[in-house]
C-alpha cells in the first residue's frame, strides 16, 4: 500500500540522518583529539614543571580530560540550543520534496525534550573525554627533565598564534555554510 511504501522510504531518510549524525560525531572527536593534542604539545614544558613537583601521571591525565569534559558540556549545551532552531529550519527545507515525491504530510514541530537534551549533553562530554583520552595518556608519559629543556620541535609549536587556527576554522565554516546554503548543482 501507499502508507507502507512511504514508511519505508521514510525509515531510510532516517537511517541516513541517522548515520550522518554519526559521522559528524566521529568527526567532532577527531577535532578535540587534535585540539588536545595540539594542547599537549603546546604545554609540554608546564607539564614537565608539574610532573617535577609531584603531580602523578594519573592526575595529569585527569586534568587533561576535565579540560576536555568541560569544553565538551559547552559544545554539547549550544548543540541542544541550536538543535530545535536547526531542526525546524531543514525540516521547512525538506517539507515540500517530500510533498513532492511522496504524499503531503503534516509533520509535527520539532521538540527537544529534556531526556533528549540530557543524552545529547551526557554523549558530547563522553565523546570529548574518549577523543581527549589518548593525547592526555601521552601528557602523562612527559619525563620532567626532558620537558623543561627546551628543545627546536616544541619552540616551533610555542611560536604558533592560536588566532591562525581559529581564524582557518571560521574561513573553513563559512564555506561550508555558504556550500550548504548555495543552490543545488546540476
């Protein structure tokens, strides 16, 4: 029947959004590996300055994995605000092709319920502390001596403006905003 046929074609629509929520978490991860990596290589003299005073390997990891939790919660806490003005917006944008090839529907306003938010939230911090995990295992294998001397490699790093990265970040935003905003090719 025609009921049957467009759940089925609806239930992979969302098996697709699905795995694309996937992919973006799994690319979210990368960007926080990276991140503290970059965080750990940065600070790796200070990190030698607490191993010499008596921080234990355990509590460097730790430390490293609050940072992570914490800019997680942040991330995780404006994706639940932007989710509901988001997700109301595709849906605008996707009503009428699926009126079009399907049957007109009247589909409810999106609705980002506490349970949901509180997922979402819990699984952004879990994820951040996951891709934070390893570089912070690698912060807490700094030998003391080695890390206070200063060598080329990590004076390379020192000598980086974090505002360069963040200004190729927002470059790389804006043109997948203005990709994702752009007309249809072909």
């Amino acid at each position: 029947s025609s009921a049957e046929q467009l759940v089925e074609r609806v239930s992979t629509y969302q098996l697709t959004l699905q795995l694309s929520g996937m992919l973006a978490l799994l690319v979210g991860m990368f960007l926080i590996f990276n991140a503290v990596s970059v965080a750990v290589a940065e600070r790796r003299r200070e990190i030698g300055i607490l191993r010499a005073i008596g921080v234990s390997r355990r509590a460097t990891v730790t430390l490293f994995c609050l940072e992570a939790a914490l800019l997680g919660a942040v991330g995780a806490a404006l994706g639940v605000l932007l989710a509901g003005p988001l997700a109301a917006f595709t849906l605008d944008a996707m009503t009428p092709t699926v009126d079009r090839m399907f049957d007109p529907i009247d589909s409810p306003r999106p609705r980002i319920g506490s349970t949901l938010a509180a997922v979402a939230i819990a699984a952004g911090i879990l994820a951040s502390i996951l891709a934070a995990l390893v570089p912070a295992l690698e912060a807490s294998q700094v030998e003391p001596a080695e890390a206070v001397r200063r060598d080329r490699g990590s004076a390379r790093l020192r000598g980086r403006r974090p505002w360069r990265t963040l200004a190729g970040s927002a470059v790389f935003a804006l043109a997948a905003a203005l990709a994702a905003f752009g007309p249809a090719i072909g």
